[in-house]
C-alpha cells in the first residue's frame, strides 16, 4: 500500500512528507493505521544527528497511537481493530532480561531496532524501491506503520487516541520514573531538572507519590506555572544564582533530596543532579539522552558517601503488561494528560511541532492524521 509518512532524509534537514510504499506485515509483524503521535525530544535529538544509532533516511516518531488495520502470518495476540500503543520497548516475555523480573528491556528485537530495520532484517518502508529506514521500532510519523507484534500494547477500545499517544513515551516515562525506578514514598524531597513532558510528568508521579517537597528547576521561567499545576513546591532557575544550582538545592533541603531526575539530556546538568542528593541515600535518575561520545563524570567520592547513580527507560515500565494500565489510570482520572498537549496539528505541519520544541513555546505537539 501507499500512505504519506515524514521522512527524514538526513540529519539536520526538515522533514518532508512524502508518498511511502509500505509492504505487508510479515509473520510475528502488524499493520497500524496511526491516529495520533506525539513529538518527543529524543525524535528532535535524532533528527540532529547527534544519536549513535541514528540512521538515515528514516521515518521517525514513536510517540503513537492507532488501530490495527492488518496482522501477518502467526500473529495470535491482535486482531483487525484493536486500539494499540507501538512500544520502542518491546516485551517478548520469553528473553533473559523479560524473564529476569530486575527490568524493563526485552532484547527480543532490540539489536535490528536499533539498526532502523524489521526482525528479519529487512525495511516495509520504501520510496521508488529505495528502502527507507524505521525508528525505534515504531515509525509514528507515518499514516501506516509495521510494527512487531511484542511491540504492541493493546489498549482500552474507548480511550481517545489522540491523548494516550503521550503515553507511549513521556509522560509513562516520567511517572514510571519516579515509581519504578527512584521508588519514591510519601514525604520524600525530590529534585526534577528540565520542565519539559518528561520533567512535568515526574512532578506528576512524585505527587502521585505523596513527596513532601517537588523542587523544578528550569533555565525557561515559563515552564514553572505548568510546574506548579501538577505538584511543585518550589521553582528554581539556575540562571538567578551566582551558586552552582547543587549547592543551591543543598541549602534548600538541609543537606540534599532523596531523589533527583534529569530530564534534559545534559550531562553538566546530571553531574548537578547527582550532587544536589542526600548524603548516605540520595538517588539520582538519569533520563534525559545524551549525544554521541559525551560522558557523565562526578567526584567517585560523591557515590563512597552514598549517593547513588541509577537511568531509567520508558520509566521501567513493561509496555505490553503494564501500559494498559496506565491507559486505564487516565481514563479513571489517576493520570493527567491533557494539559500536556499544548498544540496540535495535521503531519504537513509536522516541522512546526520542532520549532515550538526548540523555542521551549511547546510541551507536547500531538500530529492528528
Ligand atoms: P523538552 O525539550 O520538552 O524539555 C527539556 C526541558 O529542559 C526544557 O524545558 C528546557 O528549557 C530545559 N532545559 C534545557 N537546558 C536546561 C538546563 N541547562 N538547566 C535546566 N533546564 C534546562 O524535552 P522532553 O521531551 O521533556 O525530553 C527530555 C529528555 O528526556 C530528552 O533528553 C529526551 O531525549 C529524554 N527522554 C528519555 C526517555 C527515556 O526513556 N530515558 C524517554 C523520553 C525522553
Ligand atoms: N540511541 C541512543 C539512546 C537513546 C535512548 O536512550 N533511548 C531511550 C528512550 S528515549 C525515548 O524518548 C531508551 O529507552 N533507551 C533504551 C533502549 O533500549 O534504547 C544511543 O545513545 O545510542
Ligand atoms: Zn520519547
């Protein structure tokens, strides 16, 4: 079949929508028809050639939402009509690491994944017989996309696709950070560097968690009343304080949070993040993604006193059991979502949806087909 699909024919270039040639799904593999798709950073941070992985050209996205429209041979657990959400982190349940109970990441079809191809090795994307990369395994920013079938979450029939597309990435990233990974209880003092969708969310699970003290810490003053509306005590800009903003937090908390989260991608920012912890238990999370050949580093005496370095993917949350659920925790009103959907347009517009990310004006663009 044919379909338009953003295409990103090199790093730095827009993307351009194009005519798509998208072959049948094969065995294990399903056709999505996609309704809606968020705009993440990792999508931006790709796109600027930045990621080790990235590979051109290609249709990215992986912020999705749609309905099953076809299922290849073998395929038991989906059926034509289904409501699905494409999971960059796939869950086979049979790998060592699904089997393993310690984590998230399924190595079922990681390796190809990450070399923009399908399991066997192969594309379904192709221009003019050239084929055309996928993205994570998903390839959102395209009307119809082939995505293994262990990648798919299927997901409450009624739940309105063009919100719980933001939780097939950030904002079950951020939650799932802050309850699965840091594990934060009642009355913690939590740090979160960087108010973006990833950053709003971890406020939102760190109140859902009942933390005592929510500090946002933003150089972009205008990210700090959203900060606010969903649980933040405190809003810190670095830029205000001749002080590193660690020390900063260490004179606000009286020695340092229990937990910290960098939702940036910079890795100054982590070293802070890291430092601005409790002596003897302090937690700090990396989520935020980092370019090709940068490096984290801190004094090692910072972990000899306890401080202690963990990163989160997808908030450790398995996509195909637990995502579901989130779905439901939103449509019960546990998990907010529609406040993070700041503007939203068709795909044509798609390169606006990075420009608002670049100025900071956006939280999340959803792309309508
Ligand atoms: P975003 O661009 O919407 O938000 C980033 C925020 O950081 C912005 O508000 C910006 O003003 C702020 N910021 C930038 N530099 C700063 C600094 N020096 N100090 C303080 N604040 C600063 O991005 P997003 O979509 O929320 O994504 C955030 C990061 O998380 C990205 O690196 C993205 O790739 C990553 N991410 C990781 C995962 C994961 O599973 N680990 C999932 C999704 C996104
Ligand atoms: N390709 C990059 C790493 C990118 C990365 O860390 N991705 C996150 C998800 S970001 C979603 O917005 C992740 O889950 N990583 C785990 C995984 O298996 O990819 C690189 O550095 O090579
Ligand atoms: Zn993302």
């Amino acid at each position: 079949m044919k379909c338009k699909a953003a295409v990103a024919w090199g790093p730095g270039q827009p993307l351009k929508i194009e005519e798509v040639d998208v072959q049948d799904p094969q065995a294990g593999e399903v056709l999505v028809r996609m309704v809606a798709t968020g705009v993440c950073h990792t999508d931006a941070f790709t796109l600027s050639g930045e990621d080790p992985e990235g590979v051109f050209p290609a249709i990215l996205g992986h912020e999705g939402a749609g309905v099953v429209e076809a299922v290849g041979e073998g395929v038991t657990s989906l059926s034509v009509g289904d409501h699905v959400i494409p999971l960059y982190t796939a869950e086979c349940g049979e790998c060592k690491f699904c089997k393993s109970g310690k984590t998230n990441l399924c190595s079922a079809v990681r390796e190809t994944q990450g070399k923009g191809l399908m399991p066997d090795g192969t594309s379904r994307f192709s221009i003019n017989g050239e084929p055309i990369f996928h993205y994570m395994g998903t390839s959102t920013f395209s009307e119809y996309s082939v995505v293994p079938e262990i990648a798919l979450a299927k997901i409450h029939v009624d739940a309105p696709l063009e919100k719980v597309c933001l939780l097939g990435c950030g904002i079950t990233t951020g939650i799932g950070a802050v309850l699965n990974t840091a594990k934060v209880e009642e009355g913690d003092t939590v740090a979160i560097f960087g108010l973006g969708g990833i950053g709003l969310s971890c406020i939102q699970g760190a109140r859902m968690a009942g933390a005592s003290r929510i500090i946002a810490i933003d150089v972009n003053e205008s990210k700090f009343e959203m900060a606010k509306q969903f649980g933040a005590t405190d809003c810190v800009n670095p830029k205000n304080f001749d002080a590193p903003i660690q020390q900063v937090i260490v004179d606000m908390t009286d020695g340092g949070v229990d937990y910290s989260f960098e939702c940036i991608g910079n890795v100054q920012v982590m070293r802070s993040a890291l430092e601005c912890c409790h002596k003897g238990w302090g937690e700090s999370i990396v989520i935020g993604v980092a370019g090709a050949g940068q490096e984290i580093s801190t004094r090692p005496f910072q972990l000899v006193t306890g401080r202690v370095w963990k990163g989160s993917a997808f908030g450790g949350v398995k996509g195909r059991s637990q995502l579901p659920g989130y779905v439901e925790d939103y449509m019960n009103g546990k998990i907010e979502i529609d406040p993070f959907v700041t503007h939203t347009m068709g795909l044509e517009d798609i390169n606006k949806a990075f420009d608002l990310m670049h100025e900071g004006k956006s939280i999340r663009t959803v792309i309508l087909f």
